[in-house]
C-alpha cells in the first residue's frame, strides 16, 4: 500500500522527521540519518566561528539534494529573533519552510505561545513554510492552522526529557480538529514513544535526543525508523476496541471434555 | 587625503581592524570562509550572495557571518 506524508505540497516517504545536534561528529550524524530513513532534517543557524572557522561543514555530509533541510529558530527567545534567524536561514538557498520555535523559559524551553503566534503570521506573510513547535495545547494549534501554518507540532514532553507523550488527550484533540499535519515534535525517549504518536494518528514525528544521545545512535536510529513506521501501519490497521473482559482466542466448539 | 589604512568593524560581536576598502568577498577570503556556506547580514541587512564581491565594507559595519550546524 502506498502511503505518503505529504508536507507543503511535498511527498515523503518517512514520517521520521531528526535533527543533526549532539552527535559526537558529522560521520556520526550523517550515519544515524541514513539508518532512521528521514528525509527531512532539522538544523539550526549559528554565527560561524571567526577565530577558528570550522572548515568542515554540516552541508558537506547531508546534501541538500538527498534532504529537506529545515532549520530551526532554536534559542530564539522573541518574535523578532525568530522572525531573523528565518530570514538568513532562507539566504542559505535550503527553501523556505522552517521550523518555527520561540522558546519563553530556558529551563523547560516550553514555547512563548503568543511570540509563537507573531512570529508565524509575518512569517506567512513573508511566503515561508511554517512548522511551529508548540505546547500541546488545541487552541494554539487552531490558530496557528488559521494563521496559515504548513503543520502544527505540539511537544510530546519537554524537549530532550524522553518522556514522551505526557498529555496524549490533548494530541488527540489537536488530531480531531487538525486539517494540516500534525507532528510530535520533542520529548520522545525510545521507539515506543514514537509509535504511541504513530498509531494515534499523528502524521509524523521529530527528533533529535533521542537517537544522537542514545548509548548506540545508530541503532537507536533505526529502532526509531521501525518505531514510526509499526506505529503508522497499525494506525492504518485500525486497532481492536480495548475491553475490560476476555473474548477467547480459540474457539469454544469442540473442546475436550 | 585621507590615510586610513584600517578600518574598525564588528564580526560576530568581535571588534576587527581590515583594511580599508576591502570587499565582503575579501574578507571572507582571509578569514578562510567560503562564501557559498555563509549568510551574511550587513548592518541588519542580509546581503545576498552575488553582492559580495561588490561589496566594499565600511567603518563600522556590524556583520554577522552565519551557518547552518547541528540542531533539533
């Protein structure tokens, strides 16, 4: 059966959406992305080291011609930062749909939901793709849907906790009343995680911690590749209604007496 | 006439001495960046690409030099 996440007008083929942070080297990242099976993935802009310019550069293990590159406004604590760091990600000649995060409190980096909002509507206005990361919160995700957003990506948990989804009845409403995709976007821990969000119908999932800080990342890589892709068939599937009392396996004509 | 043979600019919140006249593509070079890698904003002002070699900086220009690294 053909299934496609459809992004912006775009066909992927994995719903694993990873970042390129935290991994011990670039041969590491490019390894663990290869293995998870993303296709797109997120990066962040950072001022370039004068004093010492790295002469190895991300670019040069992802090709952006293989990957939807999606940089981040991470560390971004107001709109007008947001706002800039979008502007000269899009210079970069990556496209235009950016993932879209003001961060209001540096020690749960949960969003600042109204700069979330500000920031979004200029940058819809300014012809960018929006992926904002948000708080799981149904009436943020509507409005951001209205503002004119490619996805809405509510948090599972707080960003690298692993604790994964905390608040699953909200996602579900989010999932009720979305018309764009809807992304889990941080707090994942292990493969699990990532299947919970798949089988609720979620379109797709981002990470990064989970897989660049696990024991082995490539492996961790691949188990989330499996994670996403076990969640999104049984979410296909249809499961069984969960019930209070047993309904036999085998059946009962004929047994033994 | 003047003999300004430096000229003071900010890069990346660092206080620099180039030499006067000195091109954005110019400064890239010593500084061993390629240009194809970098977004830069002059002043706020993001210049684009094919503007670099055309660029002549000036005293006191604020420049940031930006990249794409690893992040979520």
């Amino acid at each position: 059966m053909e299934d496609f996440f459809e992004l912006a007008g775009t066909k992927y083929r994995s719903r694993l959406i990873v970042g390129t942070g935290k991994y011990k080297d670039f041969t590491e990242t490019k390894r663990a992305i290869e293995v998870s099976g993303a296709e797109i993935v997120t990066v962040a802009v950072r001022r370039v080291n004068i004093t010492d310019p790295n002469k190895e550069n991300l670019l040069d293990y992802l090709d952006p011609k293989r990957y939807t590159i999606l940089p981040n406004t991470a560390g971004c604590y107001n709109a007008d930062d947001a706002v800039r760091t979008c502007r000269l990600a899009r210079e970069a000649g990556v496209g235009k749909m950016v993932k879209l995060e003001v961060i209001g409190d540096d020690r749960t980096l949960f969003p600042d939901v109204p700069a979330t909002l500000d920031a979004a509507k200029i940058l819809v206005k300014e012809g960018f793709v929006v992926l904002p990361y948000i708080t799981d919160d149904p009436i943020t995700a509507q409005k951001l849907e209205d503002i004119g957003c490619a996805a809405v990506m509510p948090l599972a948990a707080p960003i690298g906790s692993g604790l994964g989804i905390r608040n699953p009845y909200n996602i579900r409403i989010i999932l009720e009343h979305a018309k764009v995709p809807v992304i889990v976007d941080a707090g994942v821990g292990t493969a699990s995680d990532a299947a919970v969000a798949m089988e609720m119908g979620c379109a797709g999932v981002l990470m990064n911690t989970a897989i660049a800080s696990a024991k082995d990342p490539i492996l961790m890589a691949e188990a989330m590749r499996q994670g996403v892709e076990a969640g999104r068939k049984a979410y296909l599937a249809g499961r069984i209604p969960k019930k209070l009392y047993a309904t036999a396996s085998s059946p009962l004509d004929g047994i033994l007496n | 006439m003047r003999f300004l043979i430096f000229m003071k600019i900010k890069i990346n919140g660092e206080e620099k001495q180039i030499a006067d006249g000195l091109s954005l593509n110019g400064l890239l070079e010593s500084l061993q960046i390629r240009p194809g890698q970098v977004v830069v904003e002059r002043n706020r002002d993001i210049v684009p690409r094919e503007s670099f070699g055309s660029i002549a900086l000036a005293e006191g220009d604020v420049l940031e030099i930006v990249h794409f690294v690893g992040g979520g």
